[in-house]
C-alpha cells in the first residue's frame, strides 16, 4: 500500500453564504476513473460532521491508498457531497476536480 495524504477545501460559490443547521454529513472522495467504459474505483474517503452555524469553505484531510490507482494518475479525482441529517443530497461537486495537494472543491446547492 502506498499511502498519500490530500488536503483541500470544499466551497460554494453559487451559495458562499450558506450556514448549515449542523448535523449534515459532508463526504469527500477520491476516486480513480481513468477508465471511460469501466466503473469508477474509490480509493479513499472522509465523512465529516458539519457543526450548527458552520459555513464554507470546509477544511478536510485524509490519507488514501494512491497504489490502487490505474494508469497514470489522470484519473483521479475528488468528490464531494453533502447530506442532510435525513439522508438527503443538498451539496454535490459537478465538475472534474483533480486530486492534488490543497484542492478546491465547489459544490453546487440540489
């Protein structure tokens, strides 16, 4: 296993003001999806609680396994989504965001 650490934010730019009840779960992902016509394959992810009042940008950090990745690296990326206490999508990423050191990654409100 060869072990890598990613740092980074997630923001909003379409909803920067936004400020959360508290107990909406923002998870953050890396994925390997280098290849067009086959699943994506996740190497790593953070679940992270956001607080009552809090706002963006949301720091994170975590250590995936860079190993299982296909090819050259290209292909990975980040993902991020936020979920109500009820389960429910309110945040998600939309565009290709590529996994480097002190990402951005900004989501749009659903």
């Amino acid at each position: 296993m060869t072990s890598q650490t990613i740092s980074g934010k997630v923001s909003s730019s379409a909803a920067s003001k936004h400020v959360f009840e508290g107990n909406e779960v923002l998870k953050v992902s890396i994925v390997d999806a280098s290849l067009a016509d086959a699943p994506s394959i996740q190497l790593g992810n953070q679940n992270i609680t956001i607080q009552q009042g809090q706002s963006f940008p949301i720091p994170f950090e975590f250590s995936y396994d860079k190993s299982r990745a296909r090819g050259n690296g290209n292909g990975v990326l980040v993902e991020a989504r936020i979920t109500d206490k009820n389960y429910r999508l309110i945040f998600i990423n939309d565009t290709r965001t590529q996994a480097v050191d002190n990402v951005t990654v900004d989501v749009i409100q659903v």
